[in-house]
C-alpha cells in the first residue's frame, strides 16, 4: 500500500530532477511514489517514479492534478530544485500518526554544494529582518501550529486536498497561502511545523534573479494582504515597504526641509544596528565572514525589492494573473 505520493511540478526534465529523483529514490522504504509532472513527458525513467504530461500550464495546476493521479494516502509537496533528508518519511509519518494533524511542513534549508552566491541568498532568510520567518529555511524551536507554510516542503492528507478542490490556479507564487488559508477557515485543519522535517532546496544565484524572486513574492504578499487579511495582513510583511517609504520620502523631505536630516540620519542608524543583528544570526548559522557580509546588502535590496512589489500589490493591483515557471 502507497502511502506517501511526492507531487513534483517542473516545466521540463531538468538538472535538478535527475539530481533530486535518485536521492528520493534512497529513502530505503517501499510505501512511497514520485509523480513528476512536466508540461512534456521524456523516455527517462526511474523506479518508483511517473512522468506525466501536462502541457504548458502553472505549479498550482500541476500540484492539483494529483487529486487523480496520486496513489498515496499523504501528497507531498516539492519544488523540482528540492530534496528531502533520508529520514523526511519516517518523520513525516509520525506527524501524521496524529489523525488531527491535516498538512505537516519543515525547514528547507540550502544544500551544503550549493554555490557561494547561492549561499548568500539563502543567508539572506536566515534572519527575521528578511522576512520574518527563518524557521521556513531553518530548523528553530520545537513542533508548533502554523497557518502558512510554502509549498516546497508541504504535506497535506490526499483526502483534505481533494475536498478543498486543490491549489487556487489563480496564483503561483501565492497559491499555498490562499491553500492553508482555506485549509485552516474551512476545513477548520491543523498545519503542524516539524523542524527536524528538512528538505534541501537550491536557492537563486545572483543579486538579479535574487530579487526577482523576492519581487514575485511581495507582489502576492501585497495583493494577499487586501484579499485574504487573515493570514496576511501582519505587521511583519509591511516592514519592507514602510523602509522603501522611509528611504524615499525621507530623503525628499531632508532635501526640501533640512532640518529632518538629523531624524533621518537616525533611522539610518537603527536600520544599521538591525542589519549587524542579521549579521550576527547569518554568521551563527553559516560561520562564514565572506558569506555574511554579502549577505548584508543582499538584505538591502531584498527590502527595497519586496518593499515596491508589496506596495504595487496592496495599492495597485486588482487581479494576480497566474505565471507560467
């Protein structure tokens, strides 16, 4: 009997699938799939493992396909740049041995071979001042509830997932928080947080493509922060915008009204002293001097990234369009 289905959307058979497959394929159990879903199937195969086309559509319409393809009584999520730790099933099983539990998820925390400019915008979440939310790329604390968790490293029971008809295909990225939003009002489910379940998640390389993606997720942010307060409308996701604000009326308040130069000067220095905090957490996870002080700017133009993608998102506009990865 199958009781764990790993749901993995790519647009196409990549590096990071044949890398990610085999090392799913090492979990020395026999209760599990691999169902991979690529806009078109290739003649490469593997045990345990299906391909399934699905023409060019989004992440959340892939994901949904699983409601009849899946086997599995457990569906887990993965990205296809992603892998699990060899003990992620026998953890995630004795999450699950709870029957109130209705979607589990972990840390997915950068792999040790990735790149040095891949490590540094992994770093860049390893602080709260970036995001909030270090445990969601870091094992921190014990076991707790959540009502958010992205859908690199998120478990769901088949059986709820089917009842909530899915992802919404409205949103990519966005659309695993409109998911636990509707899986904690609606089906009134628990999402538990599992530090010790880790999975090991390639990050962006590059400053451009670094901030491309933290763009894409302020956007959502933003708009979700309207839409959906519940899960969304917290202090924490305005940080960012309330520092680009800070940034650019204040400078055009110091260059029209002199006297407010000593007042911005000093949220420039408390902005400092946050960023030596991030610094002293990246440093105490990475222990790397090098790693760390790139990090440091990275930060910066993450908050002035996300900051005018939220904004865009809160004020602007009316509807997402869901992206194609």
């Amino acid at each position: 009997m199958i009781k764990f289905s790993f749901i993995v959307p790519v647009k196409e058979i990549n590096a990071y699938i044949r890398e990610a497959t085999p090392i799913i394929l090492q979990i020395p159990r026999d209760d599990y799939e691999i169902l991979i879903y690529p806009d078109e199937a290739t003649d490469e195969t593997w045990p345990k493992t299906r391909q399934i086309p699905t023409g060019h559509c989004g992440p959340a319409e892939k994901r949904s396909r699983a409601i009849q393809d899946a086997q599995g009584e457990i569906l887990v999520f993965i990205d296809d740049d992603a892998y699990p730790a060899p003990d992620f099933l026998d953890k995630l099983e004795e999450d699950f041995r709870d029957a109130a539990i209705t979607a589990v998820g972990g840390p997915a925390i950068t792999p040790p071979h990735d790149s040095f400019w891949q490590k540094v915008s992994g770093a860049v979440f390893l602080s709260s001042l970036s995001g909030g939310a270090p445990e969601r790329y870091v094992p921190v604390g014990e076991k707790h509830f959540v009502d958010d968790w992205p859908s690199v490293n998120l478990s769901i029971r088949k059986e709820a997932f089917a009842r909530l008809g899915g992802f919404d295909c409205a949103y990519w990225p966005g659309e695993d928080t409109k998911l636990c939003l509707d899986l904690t009002t609606k089906l009134q489910g628990k999402i538990l947080y599992d530090p010790a379940l880790l999975v090991y998640h390639h990050r962006r390389e590059g400053l451009l493509r670094h901030m491309k993606q933290v763009s894409g997720y302020g956007l959502h942010r933003g708009f979700f922060a309207k839409t959906y307060p519940a899960t969304s409308f917290r202090f924490k996701y305005f940080l960012p915008a309330a520092f680009l604000l800070f940034a650019v009326v204040g400078a055009l308040l110091v260059m029209f009204q002199p006297a407010f130069l000593p007042w911005y000067l000093l949220g420039w220095a408390l902005y400092a002293l946050a960023l030596g905090k991030a610094a002293w957490d990246i440093y105490r996870y990475e222990r790397s001097l090098a790693l760390t002080l790139h990090a440091l700017y990275y930060i910066f133009f993450t908050h002035l990234a996300y900051g005018w993608s939220f904004l865009k998102g809160f004020l602007w506009v009316r509807k997402l369009k869901s992206k194609l990865r």
